[in-house]
C-alpha cells in the first residue's frame, strides 16, 4: 500500500533504533479537528479478521458500527505488517476508531494516522459527533509558540512563550494575535492556505515559517512555532604581525568523545578580519581554522587550529554561551606556521565581461575530493574575489553563477604550492 498517507519517516532500524518497532518515525500526529479533514473517511468498526495481503500489507476485515466522515460501507482498510514500517497492529475483536484514506483499491491506515481503540477516543468523538458536523463559515488556526533551547548533546529546554506576536496571512488576509500565557495564539478563518510566522524577541529566531492548510470551515490547522536561541560569538584574526586577515574559513565546534563536532555552518572573516557566528544555541565552543593537514593522532581527521592561535585544544579558548547570549572572543592570532596563502581570481564571460553574484568553492582534490570547509567566495562588482586557504593542498575549483541549483566543476586543478594564485574562471557561451 502507498506510504504517503499520513506523512512518516522510516529509518534503518539496525542502525538509528535498538528496537525495530522503533523504527517509525511519525511527523507530529495532528489533533482531530485537523486529522478529520486530511483522510476520506473516519469511522467506528470492529475487526473481524487479519489476514495477509501481499508481501508487506495486511488486510483487516471489518464491520462497520458508526460512520462519522466518509462513506459508510467500508468493509477492509490495508495496513503495513509491522509497526517498524507505521503499520497499525489491528487485533481480531477489538472496536477502534478509524482515520482512513483512500487508496488505490480501497483504503488504508496506519500507525502514524489519529486511528486508535475506541476506549481511547473520547476527545475525537466529542469532535467528531458535535462540531465536525455543525454548519460553520471559520475554521481556526492554532499553535502554541515556544522557547527552545537546544543545548548540544543534551535535552533541550522547551516552554510556551506568551506575548509573542503572531501573523496569519493569506488569501487577502492578514490577521494578528498575541500569544496568551500559555503559549497560544487562535485565528477564525474560512478554509485556505495561510502563512505563518511571529515577530521574534530579541536574542531568539524562528526555525523557520509554516504554512497552514484548513481544510475546512468545520475543522482547524494547528501550527506550532519555536523559538530558538540567537546566540553571537564575534572576534577578529590577525596573523603574526597583527595584521587583519580577511576571507578566512573559520568553524565552530564542541567537544565530544572523539574529538571535536562542527555545528552549524562555516563563515569567512570579513576585509577587516572580524567575524560572527549567529544562531548559536547554549554551550561551551572553541573557533576553530582547518589546516587541512592530517592529525597522526586523530586517524581520518585533520589538524585544527584553535583560537587564539594553537594546536592544542587545552589551550584554546572555550567559549562559554548561555541562552541567547553574546560573547566576543579574544584575537585568533594565525601563526605563520600555518601555511595559508591568499588565493584571488575572476570570474568573466568568454566576451570578458564580469560575472558579479558568483559564488566560487573549492575543494581538495583526489583522493578526499570534498568541498574545502570554507564556504564559498563571492565575485564583486568587477567578477573578482578572493580567499584565504592553507597553501599545501591541491584544489578543484567549482562555481556557482546567480540562479544555479548547485556548483559546476570547473575542469582545473590549483596548486598553491606551486604558485597558483591567481583564478581565471572563463564561463562559456551557452
């Protein structure tokens, strides 16, 4: 039967789960005035037999009791046969309450839907045999905002966050609430499509908007919203003169059993050799440069230069962040000793003309063949840009021009040791 019904993700169990019935991991199950309006049919059946139905499904035969959405003389809904594949475990006798959706064939449930016993289902029905069947122009949407505080390698910190503004908009409306004490906001609405989003504190930001699909002017769309910290760690590099080093590649990472974990996203230091990390959630931190060099001590891992400037992590600076925080690190001393080389270059049609918006990567080259932990560097005005890299390493070259999906190989190879310095990118008339 098909798997997209109610939205899951199935994972590996032998590797991510100790437990294959763990397997399964549903999306967020959704409240039944917003379940009810996503299936084609809802109903109270007893199961009379299960039986096998190919190799994967089962088939559960039923009599049907009370049909409260859909048809009303659905007989059999398929299932997978395990709970590790969001198979519901129907057992023989048992009443339950059923949120099916049409498939080819029939219909199916699943693990992931708001199906369940029957004893189980006081709040649907009090939904289902009142409100889903009274005459209404609104539906509602509905959430809860909250504050989530991820602390890496830990249980995150979640609370409700009142007095937090909200905004619906859609279908020629824009609709504004306040969240109460709990947490919750509620906005009466025809069916349609709505965005979703709030106007974050200071020091926070919101993983992301959603979008709201009311289904119906008698059903609801519940969207939560979190939080997160926005945590900033600033401070500047220098190399051994005191000079500002700009177009750097530097990291963030976290102590871990092993070694270090990067979190988040590299970042270049800007022209004057300051930089910022942002969307920094709680935790102890070192800012850290690859060099690209392999650590004899740390097999498939290379050597990490730690703020202010040394190779030995007990020595670097730990970058205690509370909760939305800001920190500003000491100076990031680069040594000379650590081989970097500035790396300029164009990128330019093959008339000449300059490409500016051009996002220009490189990544070593063969046998590791990754994108260099640097993110990329982007072409001026005139097409020119420019990088900092460790300077005993090979390079490929890779560009991405304004509107591309991703970077296209260039057929080179930059050898800095051998002084290359200077990339000539020439794109081609298409």
């Amino acid at each position: 039967m098909p798997r997209r019904l109610f939205g899951f993700v199935v994972l590996f169990a032998a590797v991510f789960m100790p437990n294959a019935a763990d397997a399964c991991t549903c999306f967020e199950q959704k409240v039944a005035c917003e379940a009810a309006w996503d299936v084609d049919a809802v109903f109270v059946a007893q199961v009379v037999r299960v039986e096998r139905a190919g190799e994967r499904d089962l088939r559960v035969h039923l009599m049907p009791l009370e049909t409260l959405r859909g048809p009303s003389n659905i007989l059999s809904v398929n299932t997978a046969r395990s709970e590790s594949e969001c198979g519901y475990l129907f057992q023989a006798g048992e009443t339950y309450l059923i949120y099916a959706s049409a498939e080819a064939g029939g219909y199916g449930a699943g693990l992931c839907s708001r199906t369940r016993r029957l004893s189980e289902a006081a709040d649907d029905l009090e939904y289902l045999r009142t409100v889903a069947r009274t005459p209404s122009n609104f539906g509602v949407v509905r959430g809860t905002v909250w504050r989530t505080d991820r602390i890496f390698r830990g249980p995150p910190q979640r609370n409700p966050y009142p007095g937090v503004r909200v905004f619906v908009r859609g279908n020629g409306v824009q609709e504004e609430r306040e969240t109460d004490a709990r947490g919750r906001y509620e906005v009466p609405l025809p069916p349609g499509e709505y965005d979703v989003d709030v106007e974050a504190p200071e020091g926070l930001y919101p993983l992301s908007f959603r979008r709201a699909r009311l289904r119906s002017a008698r059903g609801c769309a519940e969207v939560d919203i979190s939080l997160h910290s926005d945590g900033r760690i600033r401070g500047r590099v220098v190399d051994a003169r005191g000079q500002p080093l700009g177009g750097l590649p530097l990291q963030l990472v976290v102590p871990v059993e092993t070694g270090f974990f990067r979190v988040g996203d590299s970042i270049a230091t800007a022209s004057d050799g300051t930089y910022e990390f942002t969307r920094v959630p709680p935790g102890t931190f070192y800012v850290t440069f690859d060099t690209l060099r392999p650590d004899s001590s740390r097999p498939w891992t290379t050597q990490q230069l730690f703020a202010p400037g040394t190779l030995n992590p007990d020595a670097g600076e730990a970058i205690v962040l509370p909760p939305a925080a800001r920190a500003t690190a000491a100076d990031f001393v680069l040594p000379d000793t650590a081989g970097v080389v500035r790396l300029t270059g164009q990128v330019r049609t093959a008339a000449g003309q300059p490409v500016p918006g051009a996002q220009v990567y490189l990544r070593t080259a063969s046998p590791t063949a990754r994108y260099f932990s640097g993110p990329p560097a982007v072409s001026d005005a005139n097409g020119e840009f420019s990088m900092i890299v460790p300077g005993d390493a090979d390079y490929k070259v890779a560009v991405a021009l304004p509107g591309d999906d991703q970077p296209r190989d260039e057929q080179r190879t930059v050898r800095p040791a051998q002084g290359d310095r200077f990339i000539d990118i020439v794109i081609p008339a298409k």
